[in-house]
C-alpha cells in the first residue's frame, strides 16, 4: 500500500501501457468495394447524396427506407405505403432531419385523420447494431384514441366529433407523454398518431399545447413533421478496445483535485466500462483476462492510496492518544481519591491567576520552575512548582509526590497546599518561604539564622 501511495507514476504508466496494447492497431484487412453513388437533385434540392438514393442507383447507395421519387418541382418519399411530400431537408448543424407532409392531406373532408403509425424508434439490426431509421424528430406525439364508451370528467380527451359514431367515441390527446398507456382510458385503444411540427428534440419552436383542439391538430398535421435521419441507436456487441476509448473518453471529460470526487469519477467510469463489457460477448476475445487484471491492480492501489493509508494512520493516532489517556485517566482516578484527603486541587486558570500569569519566577530546578503567588483571599504566599511534563512519564512522579507530601504535616516540612493536573500540565502549590531555600544557609561560610 505504501508503494502504491509513493509511485502515482507507475501507476499512470501502466495505465498508459495497458491502453497502448490493448488500443494497438488491427490488422489491415482487405477493404470492400464500395459502390460509385452519384449526388442527384431532385424536385427543388441539389446535390442530394447519401443516405437517400433513386430507384435508378446500384445497390448499397443510401438506404432504401430513404428513397426519393423525384420530379420536376416535387420530392416524395414513402413511409410504411403513405406518400409524404419533402419540403425541407437540413444536412447541417447538430441534428440532420427531412420535413416531411402528408401528400393526401388536401384531399380530405374537414376532418381528416393522421396515417402516420410508426413506433417510436424502428430499427432494423445491421452488423450487430441497432440503426434507427424514419425516426421522428420530436419526442411529444399527439394521439388519437377510439373509445367503446364515452370518456367524462378527464380534461385530456378532446372529443372528435366528426369521427365519432353513436356506439364509438373518438378523442385526440396532446401535450408531452399523452402517448403513455398511463393516460389509456380501460374502455379506449389507440387509433392513429402524428409527431409534432419540431425542429429540435426539445420541441421548443413548436410547443404542443396542452389540451389542444382537434382542430389545432388538424393545422399541425397540414404543417407537417420532421424525420430524423438513420443513426446507429446502441451496439449490441464492443470489442475491449472500443469499451475502453468509451471509457477514456468518458474520463477526459473531468479532472478534479479533490480526494473523494476523483474516487466518485473512477467508478463511474469503471461502471460503464463494466457494463460495456457485460453487454458486450467478449467471451471469444483473447485478452479477455486482460482488463480483469488491469482492474483488480489499479483497485488495489485505489484502496491502498484512498483506504488503507488514512486508515493506518488513523490507528496510529488513536494508539497515540488511547496511551496518553491511560495516564492521564490513572492520575485523574488517583487525583479523586486524594481530593477528599489531602490537598486542594486547582484549574490551570487558578494557578495563572495565583502566579499572575508567571510573573514572578523563584527559581529552576531539575523538574521544573518555581514561581511566586498569592491566593485569595487572604493574601496567602505560596510558591507554584510547574512541573516539566515527560512524554515517557507515565505519572507515577507526580502521583508520589502528592500522596506523600500531601499527608504530610510537620512544622519543619513545607506544606502542599494544592496541586494541578489538567492533560499534561500539572503544578505543585507549596506554602511559602520568605526567607528563601535552607541550603544557602548550611553551606555558607559564615551562618547568620534569624
């Protein structure tokens, strides 16, 4: 784990050398003949080329879906046996789409009824892919629906009364997802649709009104629709190589410094690439073993790294402080118990304000500093011995002291009047001594004792 924290380096490179052998070119293969497709015009359009076509055209020119008739003025194309007329075609910007109008539309009565009965997204499997062809642009359908009972107190069904009889009830229904079985009525089934006039698949030029007319259908219908052009909808089979440049693509779109989001993104490109292969039958693929292996060892570093490094750290902290709370709880424990004895035991913030916050140093010894206090009220002098705390000190010094000294009471051994222990900052409040320390009397010279 460590050396996967130390060596993001090797990681990226054998991030890189895995894709470079796996990325690495096929081998060439015979290319097919491809047909001579000539661009044509037809009816108002120039230079029409692929995926529509004549019937005059060799085969594997455009799709046949897509076929044209053509005369001097008009462009018609048919569409599940409907003639449609081709007002518009846009071969340019983010979507490719033909307009498309009924041609017998004219030729109706006052109350026509839509021929268009295509489900959504038709597709025919080529080569293991599902290309989609005739699509409407629009998502939002208008509907119609035949009812063998009447439909009341539901504001969505718009009664057509023309193609109502007395044992049979028509209504169109509009507005986004009027199409969802949700909005089927028990006693109705559908009857025709029409896509709406779009020129995108937000719809936004040609927003369907909710609860339109029939006869704000009927002007819609006359406008007409778009047709999107064929494109390849889902592969039902990847190779490894092409699950991978989905995955790598997929991943340059972000870069984060962030711990936590860039973990997030890591398995989110980790699931697609999973789904892609279990989507995909790659069972027949020799490096099929590859990205298993790949995988486990950049998890693997992923856990080290993410997981295991902060976790061991965080063990190592709480051992650390688990250690001095064992100490400090044994004082504490003992401390307790000798309250109730001997001495007074006072805060941190006592012994700075009876040493006016360490103004008055007495002197230094080998386990500390000695100040000069005052403890109110009273005006009681005192001498404060700071202890130095010993991070290998496991208390015992201090617990001695207390006890010992603290029980003691003798005219010639100075007092313990009080003591301090607050995490590791512990203090001794000793009675004072004007006269100063005894030994500087005993190995005078000369002795003076008053």
């Amino acid at each position: 784990c460590v050396y996967a924290m130390a060596m993001p380096t090797a990681l990226k490179a054998l991030t890189f050398l895995f894709v470079l052998a796996v990325l690495a070119p096929d081998q060439s293969e015979g290319q097919h003949h491809q047909p001579y497709c000539p661009s044509f015009s037809c009816g108002p359009f120039r230079n029409i080329s692929s995926p529509f076509r004549q019937a005059s055209d060799p085969p594997g020119c455009g799709y046949p879906s897509y076929e044209l008739v053509c005369s001097d003025t008009k462009a018609t194309i048919h569409i599940d046996n409907v003639t449609y007329h081709v007002s518009a075609i846009n071969d340019s910007g983010s979507y490719f789409w033909l307009w498309v109008v009924d041609a017998d539309m004219d030729l109706y009565s006052s109350c026509p009824l839509p021929r268009w009965n295509r489900p959504p997204y038709s597709f025919r499997v080529v080569n293991d892919e599902m290309e989609v062809e005739l699509d409407p642009l629009s998502r939002r359908q208008t509907c119609f629906l035949k009812c063998s009972r009447e439909v009341k107190d539901n504001g969505m069904y718009m009664p057509v009364a023309c193609l109502s009889s007395n044992d049979t009830y028509v209504y169109v229904l509009t507005g986004y997802g009027s199409c969802s079985m949700e909005y089927l009525e028990p006693s109705c089934g559908y009857l025709a649709m029409t896509p709406w006039p779009c020129h995108s698949p937000s719809c936004w030029d040609y927003e369907p009104l909710e609860n339109a007319s029939y006869v704000d259908v009927v002007k819609s219908m006359r406008i007409g629709f778009a047709v999107q052009f064929p494109f390849r909808y889902d592969r039902m089979s990847r190779s490894i190589k092409e699950c991978l440049i989905l995955q790598f693509r997929f991943l340059s779109r972000f870069y984060s410094e962030d711990a936590i989001s860039c973990v997030l993104q890591i398995i989110v490109v980790d699931g697609n690439f999973w789904r892609c292969l279990l989507d995909s039958r790659v069972g027949d693929d020799a490096l099929s073993v590859v990205p298993f292996v790949f995988l486990s060892v950049k998890w693997l570093a992923v856990l080290c790294r993410f997981v295991l490094a902060p976790l061991a750290v965080l063990i190592l902290l709480a051992h650390k402080y688990w250690k001095t709370r064992i100490t400090i709880d044994a004082v504490e424990k003992f401390l307790r118990m000798q309250q109730m004895l001997g001495p007074m035991r006072y805060a941190y913030t006592d012994i700075t304000t009876i040493t006016s916050h360490f103004r008055d140093k007495l002197g230094q010894g080998g386990y500390g500093s000695v100040f000069k206090g005052v403890i109110l009220p009273g005006k009681v002098h005192v001498a404060v011995k700071m202890l130095e705390g010993n991070p290998n000190c496991n208390g015992e010094d201090f617990i001695n002291e207390v006890s010992t000294i603290g029980r003691i009471h003798h005219v010639n051994v100075v007092r313990l009047m009080g003591f301090c222990s607050e995490e590791m900052r512990r203090a001794l409040v000793y009675e004072y001594m004007p006269q100063g320390s005894l030994d500087k009397y005993i190995f005078l010279a000369k002795k003076s004792f008053s």
